[in-house]
C-alpha cells in the first residue's frame, strides 16, 4: 500500500514538473536547492526568536505587548515598549 501511494506521489510530482509547466523554471537546481536550505536554516533562528520574544510583537509600523492571559495591548510607540519592559 506504501509503495502504491509513492508511486502515485511520484507520477504526479513529474506530471506536475513536466506537464504543467509551460517551459523550464527559471532557475536552475542549484539555485533551488540554496533557497530551500536557506529558508530551512532561518527557520531555527525565526522560531528561537519568536519563543524568546513572546512578550512583544511587531505588526506592520505598530507594536502590540502580550499581557499575562494572552490578551494584546497596543503599545503607542517603540519608546514606551522600552519602558514597560
């Protein structure tokens, strides 16, 4: 039953590679396999940060501070972000 689901993921990822494209990709395997290993890389730095800085979030040009219950607070500048750390 694996081997039929491979089988199946296979054809359809050449179908797709092949079929659909309307000429070759505009980047070669080199230069896709970079990108990919660069993005999977950033992802460990992105995720600590993201764990270590739970407190603040920045959205767009505003900063929201996460009170203790998981509620966001709008903070008026980054000033002020400084003072209620």
């Amino acid at each position: 039953m694996a081997v039929k689901r491979l089988l199946l993921l296979l054809t359809y990822v050449l179908y797709v590679c092949v079929c659909l494209q309307n000429g070759p990709l505009p980047f070669s395997l080199l230069t896709f396999v970079a990108a990919w290993l660069i993005r999977e890389l950033l992802f460990i730095f992105i995720y600590f940060e993201a764990v270590s800085n739970v407190r603040h979030i920045t959205w767009g040009k505003r900063t929201y501070r996460m009170s203790d219950f998981g509620r966001s607070l709008s903070i008026a500048n980054d000033r002020s972000a400084l003072l209620l750390v």
